[in-house]
C-alpha cells in the first residue's frame, strides 16, 4: 500500500510541473491558400521547434479578424499577432489594439523600412511583406504602356482600363494617389473621385485576383497590379508587362502586430522577430516575388527579371494617411457609390 | 396507464424546445443585439460610442440614395420572382404530372444548381456572359455582332445569375403544389368542353396558389439578400442593399449604420411579404 501511494506522489511530481510548463500556442492571422500552406511548410515548423511552441493560422480576411476582435474587446485577443493590410491595422491600431513594439525582442525591427507608430509614439506595426503596385499592360495589346498615373487618363487608353473599388486597398491607395498627383493633396477624394469618373467605362475589381482574372482574360488591357502577381502571370504565359508610376509606386504590404490583450507577448515579438530574419523574408521572396522589407536582404539574381523593385525601391513607394482615410471612410464610399458605381 | 393532461403538454414542449431554443439562439439573439447596435451612436474609433442615438435611422430614412438602391432590390426580388414563376411553372407542371420512370433523375436535374457553390457557379457565368466570354465569342467569330455584348457587370448579368440559381427553389414549391391538385378535375373540366387553357386558368393555376405563394417568397427572399451574385455578376457597378449594408457595416466600420440599414430593410420585406400574404390567402378563401 505504501509503496502505491509512493508511486502515485511521485507521478504526481513529475505531472504537475509537466502540466504548468504547458506548450504555448500563438495565433496568428492568416489568409487561406498559398500564404497558408507556405506558413505550415516552410515558416511555422523550425520557430515551432526552436521555441517548443504552437503557432496556429486564423485564416481568413482582414474585414473577419477586425470585427471578431471588435466583437471580442480589447482584453480578449482570438489572435496573438496580427497580420493584415496598413489600411486595416492603422484602424486597430488607433482604437488600442495593438500593443508596443519592444527593439529589445524584436532587434531585427531596427532593420526594417517601415514601422508604424500608436498614438503615444510607440512602435506598433512592422510591415513584414512589401508587394509593389504599379501599372500593367498586356504587352501585345498596348504598344505604348502608360509610364505615369496621370498617364491614365490619355484618350488612347480610354475603354482599356481596370481599376479596383474604392473598398480595396489598392483601390483606396489609386484614390489617394488621384489626389497626390493631380491636386497635391492626397485628402481632395471629392474631386478624386470626379476625376476618376472621367477615366469611365473602365472595369471594377473587388480584390487583386479579379483584376488578374481580367487582365488574363483580355477584358481589360491595362490595370493596377502588384509584382508579384506580374511574376506569377509572366511564369503561366500571360503577355503581361508592368510600369513603375512615374509619380511613385504604391503597395499592398502586410503589417505584423501583437494584440493588446496576448497574454503570450514575448512569444508574439520573438516569432515577428523570425518573420523579419533575413532567412525568413529570403524564402518570402523566393516564394511570393515579393520585395525585402528589411536593410540587408537582397534579390537573387535568378528572380532580379521577376522582381523589378529591389530594397533600394523602397522609398519610391507612397505611405498614404491611413487615418484621414479612415476616418472618412463612409463618406468617401458613399461618394464612390454615388458617382462610381452607378 | 392513462396519459395525463399534463403530461401531453410536456411532451409537446418538449417536441418544441429544440427549435426554439434554435430560433432563440440563432434569429432572436442576433436580431436583437442588431436592433441594439442600430441605435447606438457611431465612432471612427470604435465599434461604437455609448448611449442611444436615433440619429442612424434619421440619416438612413432621409437618404434618397439609400431609398432609390432599397427600391432597385425590391424590383430586382419581384423580376426574379416573375421570371422563375415564368420558367418554372410548365417544368413543374410536367414533372408534378409525369409517371415516367425517369422522374427522380428529372428532380436531379432540376435540383442540380444547388448541388454547385454559388461562386462557382458565378464563374462559370463569368466564363460565359465576359466580354471575351463564350457568347461574345461566338457572336463576333460568326459576324452576328461587331462589338462584344454588354452580358456581364450589369443588371442583367445579375439577373442571369439570380435566375439560374433560385429557380430550383420555385420548381420544387410548384411540383408540391400541382401535385396536390387531383388530375380528375381538369380531366372534369376538359369533358365539360372547357379548352386546355381554361380549365388551366380555372383549375390549375388558382389551386396551385400556396405552391405560388411558398415559391415566390422563397425566391423572393433569397434574392433580395443575396450577396454574392450581384457582387461577382455586378461587378462592383449594380449596388444592392445587402452590397450597401456590408460596405457600411465591414468597409466603413460603421456598425451602428449598417445596422439600421438592415433592420429599415428587414421591416420593409416583412411588411411587403405580410401584405403579399395576406391578399394571396384572400384569393385561396375567395376559391373555397
């Protein structure tokens, strides 16, 4: 009996701090299909092993995380890091969802290009996936390819033309650009939007994989399109070819946060810590033909054909005011709808 | 041992309970916390701010665009509604009649849209109707147009789409009905030396009014809230309540908007369909 009891203590000792030094699990957003299955194969597995932890995807869109964690309040994460677009995350990140970035567990934030700020002036926000976005053409269709925004607008290219909804953030960064290029104020959107009215009929794409479609289908000829999506076209055959604005590129970028209410902050930092490694962002761009988004990681040669916007790039790419669009949001749609979508 | 009142009672509750609790959970709850939000004032900053403010459905009802875009819905439910009516009847007439033995595979083919995603199916519209699509295609290749039909990113594009996919809906509403109506009475009726026609307007089409009336409300329904279809199919350019309602409430982060948007909505369709109710059920008393 007492050799029993014996034994039962001593699985006790041996459970019970085996219990309290549980694996911890980080969440993640994610979006579904190639980003997913690159996270789970290539990205997830060696940090999973070097920090005994679980990083598990939340897949889906920005539009779902932002209302659960809305729904979930700030205490609360569903999500430990957050992944998504600066026009999304600059609206979380002035309602107090994201917590301070800390250098001292994040040392490869000092090389990145763009880092966001809260409103207390705390590093917040890394973007940790740069995808430049110009214009594209189908090079057997458009023997002149426009070279500047303002170019759009030439008689030539009239009937030819894809843009996004105003709803998108490519189509968001287009408005802004209007404004920046042909007012010199990227917050004159009524008259942006009148502007682009006079770009009419041009086809409307919800999302960048639509204006692919159309590109690839010959329903428009020219288009706002980032490189990667150029490489991934010329890579199956489309005739496509792409111009750097004149005027400055713009982006879809994603941004890495930590939720305010993560109860695994150290974890959250040292795993965007990896994002930001130079070996990590090497495989982002081996896989997607995205651009470095930190000093000290370069093309390689093999991809240079596919990847026209190196680091040195960087700065040629437009940081627009997220908050002024934000804050405007309704009024802005409401406008697009009226004079755009009619 | 006999059955007490009371237990009879419980047992029917107890029958009760599982979709109640599901309507309770699923319907009311939701309804409620929409209602809720409908009223709260609206932030740029967060979801929404605290108090209650009328101020949602003041600007919602006073807004002409907001109107003109319910009313275009409304009017692209009741086309729906007519064209599937249109389509659908002789088919479910046919099938509610045949004693071939082919029957269940015909219910199959009717069915069939629903067995697909309605994205794919959208896609394979696109792959149709697009300027460069199948149709326009075709067209062009033999000489019959010189320019690409506009098929696609318009109302009728929607409407191809909206058409297709809830038809089912109404041919299945329409079997049931026909299929309750005793052949014997149009046989009656042809004998008497009523023509094919008549004895379908005086038998028939009256008798199979609640067939109607389930089908139509159905495909009413599901179109006026539909979202995807009008979205791929409209291609940004044929706004729709449910289009406006989702920008609102997810792109312009305006909850309380959407919200009040939805319930205005949810009121109006209510109202319509309680008054639809009441005259076709006046019409089926009027029969008797």
């Amino acid at each position: 009996m007492k050799a029993k009891l014996a034994s039962l203590l001593l699985a006790a000792t041996l459970v019970v701090p085996s219990l309290a030094q549980a694996r911890e699990t980080l969440i993640m957003t994610c979006y579904g299909g190639a980003y997913q299955s690159f996270f789970e194969s290539e990205i997830i597995p060696e940090f999973s092993k070097k920090y005994d932890c679980d990083i598990k995807l939340a897949i889906g869109l920005a539009k779902d995380w932002l209302a659960e964690m809305r729904a979930s309040g700030k205490d609360n994460a569903p999500y430990d890091v957050v992944m998504m677009n600066e026009i999304w995350a600059n609206q979380m990140r002035l309602e107090g969802y994201f917590a301070p970035l800390d250098e001292g567990k994040i040392p490869y934030m000092k090389d990145a290009f763009v880092v966001f700020k809260d409103k207390s002036g705390a590093n917040s926000g890394i973007i940790g996936v740069i995808q430049p976005a110009g214009i594209a053409y189908l090079t057997d269709k458009v023997s002149n390819p426009p070279k500047s925004w303002k170019d759009l607008w030439k008689p030539e290219y009239k009937n030819k033309l894809g843009l996004y909804t105003v709803t998108n953030s490519m189509g968001g960064e287009f408005l802004l650009t209007v404004g920046d290029v042909w007012f010199g104020d990227q917050k004159q959107t009524s008259k942006s939007i009148d502007k682009i009215r006079e770009l009419k009929p041009f086809k409307l794409s919800e999302f960048s994989g639509d204006m692919e479609k159309q590109l690839t289908l010959g329903e428009v000829e020219i288009g706002v399109l980032d490189t990667p999506a150029i490489a991934r076209l010329k890579k199956a055959g489309v005739n496509i070819g792409w111009s750097e604005p004149a005027e400055h590129m713009i982006m879809f970028e994603q941004v890495f946060s930590v939720h305010t209410g993560s109860k695994h902050k150290d974890l959250a930092q040292a795993w965007i810590n990896y994002l930001l490694s130079p070996e990590i962002q090497t495989k982002f761009v081996r896989r997607f033909y995205t651009t470095p988004c930190t000093q000290g990681v370069e093309v390689p040669d093999d991809l240079k054909e596919y990847i026209p916007v190196g680091p040195d790039g960087v700065s040629r790419i437009k940081v627009f005011d997220w908050e002024f669009f934000n804050a405007n949001k309704s009024r802005i749609i409401r406008e697009w709808n009226q004079k755009i979508a009619r | 041992m006999a059955v007490t009142k009371a237990q009879q009672a419980g047992s029917r509750l107890l029958l009760f309970l599982p979709a109640a609790l599901w309507i309770m959970i699923f319907f009311v709850l939701p309804y409620t916390f929409l209602g809720y939000v409908s009223f709260k004032p609206t932030s740029s900053s967060s979801a929404y701010l605290p108090g209650f403010t009328l101020d949602n459905y003041v600007f919602n009802l006073t807004d002409s665009f907001f109107w003109v875009i319910l009313a275009e819905t409304l009017l692209e439910g009741v086309a729906t509604v007519l064209i599937c009516l249109l389509f659908s009847y002789p088919l479910a007439y046919r099938l509610a009649r045949s004693r071939s033995r082919h029957r269940s595979l015909l219910y199959m083919v009717v069915i069939s849209p629903l067995l697909v995603g309605v994205v794919i199916r959208c896609y394979g519209w696109m792959v149709l109707l697009a300027d460069k699509g199948l149709i326009n295609d075709l067209l062009l290749k033999t000489g019959i147009i010189d320019a690409p039909l506009p098929l696609m990113y318009n109302m009728f594009g929607v409407m191809v789409g909206l058409v297709q996919v809830y038809m089912p809906y109404m041919v299945i509403s329409l079997t049931g009905a026909i299929q309750r109506i005793n052949p014997e009475l149009e046989y009656t009726a042809r004998s008497l030396g009523a023509s094919r026609f008549t004895a379908f307007r005086k038998i028939t089409l009256p008798m199979s009014l609640p067939g109607i009336m389930s089908g139509s409300i159905l495909v009413f329904v599901l179109t006026i809230s539909s979202y995807a279809i009008p979205l791929l199919l409209g291609g940004n350019k044929t706004l729709t309540t449910p289009l406006l309602i989702v920008q609102t409430a997810l792109d312009a982060f305006d909850w309380p908007g959407g919200a009040s948007m939805a319930v205005i909505m949810f009121v109006i369709v209510v109202t319509l369909l309680s008054l639809y109710i009441k005259v076709l059920m006046h019409a089926m008393r009027g029969m008797k």
